[in-house]
C-alpha cells in the first residue's frame, strides 16, 4: 500500500510540474509525442528525489510558465517537452 502511495505522490508531482510549465502530459501522450514507458520512468525518476517537499513548495509559489527547478530530475525532459509541446 505504501509503494502505490508513494507512486500516486510523485505521478502527481510530475503533472504539476508539467501543467506549470503549459504541457498537458496527457494530450502529449495521446498524440504519440510521450510514451506510457517514458512518462513512466519520469515518475520512477520522481520516486528517487529524497525532497518532494521542495517541489511541493516550489509549485505552490511559482506561476505557469517558469522553467522547472534545477534539482528537478525531471528537469530536461519537461523543459524539452515544454519547447516542443507548450499550450
């Protein structure tokens, strides 16, 4: 149960962090720009930070548009889906 918590939290981070930058995930993935595997390891990637907490607050004092945080393991694959694929 804890495993399937801990994933929900950061699958959940991962969407924030891409709505905030304009990337809709799931409109990318339906239109084959994102695999399923792909956005998978972003999550998996996500599970390995030891401070979701800061990304918790950078969501919550940061508007759409801005780049992620550097230590963001996720960083370059939402600023490369953001370049391509921004609402």
């Amino acid at each position: 149960m804890q495993h399937s918590l801990i994933l929900k939290r950061h699958a959940d981070l991962v969407d924030r962090m891409a709505e905030a930058q304009g990337v809709d995930l799931e409109e990318t993935m339906m239109e084959g720009h994102l695999t399923p595997g792909e956005l998978g390891e972003a999550v998996l990637a996500c599970t390995g930070c030891a401070a979701p907490e800061a990304c918790e607050h950078w969501l919550a004092a940061h508007g759409e548009g801005e780049a992620a945080p550097d230590y963001c393991r996720n960083s370059a694959l939402l600023a490369e889906l953001t370049a391509r694929f921004k609402r």
